[in-house]
C-alpha cells in the first residue's frame, strides 16, 4: 500500500491464542470481539501476505487489517490501483533457527512510543478498544504492541534489563514439536471445464502451543500454498485441465514456528472423465 494513512492495526479474536499476543488485551478476546489500536500503525506503507508463489515455509499470520480506498500496488513497475486491501502482520522461522517477524508497516514504532510526527502534524488517537483502563494515553504508546514486542524479542532470546510500568517480563518459548495436520475429506465441483477441487483437513499441535497455520501442496511439494483456516482448515483450487491425478502433501506450524515434516503425498483422482 502506498499512500498517507493513518489507520489503527486490527487484530481479531482469531489471533487470541497465538503466543504473540500473550499478557495483552488481544489475549483476552472472546469471539466476535477485536482489539483496535491507536491510528497511525498502519501508516504511509503497509504490505499484505500474498500466495505469490514468495511465501517462505511456514509463515503465519499475527494480525488481518481490511481497509477501503487504499492505493495498492499490484504490478511493479505499472503504477498503483485504488481498492480494498488486508494488512498483515506475520512471523516464520528460518531454517538457520531464527525467528522472522515481519510487521508488515513501516509505522510499528508508533506503537511503542509517542515521539514521531504524522504527515498532518496532528498526533494520532486511540480508537475503539477493549482495553479501556483509565489513564491510556490517547497518543501513544500502545500498550499492547509494546508488550508484544517484549514477547517477540523472549522469544528471539532478549529481555531488556528494565520495563515500563505495566509491562511483563517474558519468557523464550521452550516448544520444540511441530504440529500435525490431515486431510479429511475431498470434494469436486465441475462448472463447464473447469473442475474446483475442495479440500478440508484437521490439525493439532502436541508441544503445548497453538497451531498457527496450515500449508498445502498439489504438486508432491514442489510448491506451497496457505490454507484457510487452523485446526480446522480448507483450501481449494482449480486443476489444469486434462490433469488426471495430483500428490497433495499438507504440513502445519505452530505459534513457535515449528514447520510440520509433512508425510507421504495423498493421490487425488481428478474426474475429468465425469464429463
């Protein structure tokens, strides 16, 4: 996105139980409730996880902000096009072992102190939020995105030596076991030629943490896709035609970032000859 905003990042109680968001209000969503930051995170540049085929093994979502009348930039190079577009806050472990986060805003700084300036002049302001304790300076900082960035560097392996009033020292994870995940069942619609195949599946995670996200391949792993959904996911797409049979492959990470080995490859008959 590349325009002047002053937007909030919203994180919905789909995020709740993601380590990230630990000793903070999101944590304590209940569903159908959202925390609602102060304006201004999601400001001059803000980007979307997209499935381009750029995705590194395992990312998963922290945060979804959907916005109206924003300028994206869809093809490099071509310009910009107006329209709705979702923000997104995410977070991967690289093969090495370090932990990747990605705020996906040029403007996560605002959350952690007041002392920057808008492109207006006029500081931003809180909005509508479930944490309402007195006292919360409409300005900034964000209580909330200030701890999770203390829970963020625990679990990169540093603590500052000294914390601000009314935040929590955290600690690094010690989850090591990735998830497990499924495929339930599978489901065909054929629409003239074109035949969208449908996938569902479950996934758990055994190492004490919450399954993050889900992935799935319908080449035997050549490449990755994001599934919808967690311990209950879905993802469907729409095979090349005249293709006979697909190796679908699925694999599951946990809030640690702990990326699922995935197992041998599920064949899926394609029914052209339904035709």
């Amino acid at each position: 996105m590349n325009a002047w905003r002053n937007d909030p990042i919203v994180v919905d109680a789909e995020f709740a139980g993601l380590r990230f968001w630990r000793n903070t209000a999101v944590a304590r969503l209940q569903p159908g409730e959202r925390y609602v930051s102060i304006k201004g995170i999601l400001g001059h540049e803000w980007d979307s996880d997209i499935d381009n085929g750029f995705r590194p093994p395992g990312l998963f979502r922290l945060a979804a902000s959907t916005f109206d009348n924003v300028l994206y930039c869809v093809h490099p190079g071509r310009g910009c096009e107006a329209g709705s577009a979702t923000h997104h806050a995410v977070m991967y472990r690289h093969e090495s072992g370090a932990l990747v986060f990605g705020a996906g805003t040029l403007q996560w700084s605002w959350g952690l102190d007041a002392h920057h300036d808008s492109e207006t002049g006029v500081p931003p302001e809180r909005q509508n939020t479930v944490d309402t304790r007195v006292g919360v300076d409409p300005h900034g900082p964000d209580r909330v995105l200030q701890q999770a960035t203390v829970n963020l560097f625990a679990d990169m392996g540093v603590q500052p030596a000294t914390l601000e009033e009314g935040l929590v020292r955290a600690e690094a994870s010690t989850d090591d076991v990735a998830p497990a995940s499924g495929i339930d069942s599978v489901a065909f619609v054929r629409r003239g030629d074109v035949v969208t195949t449908y996938l569902s599946g479950s996934a758990a995670d055994g190492g004490g943490g919450e399954v993050a996200g889900v992935e799935v391949s319908v080449d035997g792993g050549a490449t990755w896709h994001p599934a919808e959904g967690r311990t209950s996911w879905r993802y469907e797409w729409e095979p090349d035609a005249g293709t006979s049979e697909v190796a679908v492959l699925t694999r599951a990470v946990d809030d640690s970032g702990n990326l699922e080995a995935p197992g041998r490859a599920r064949r899926v008959e394609i029914p052209w000859s339904s035709r």
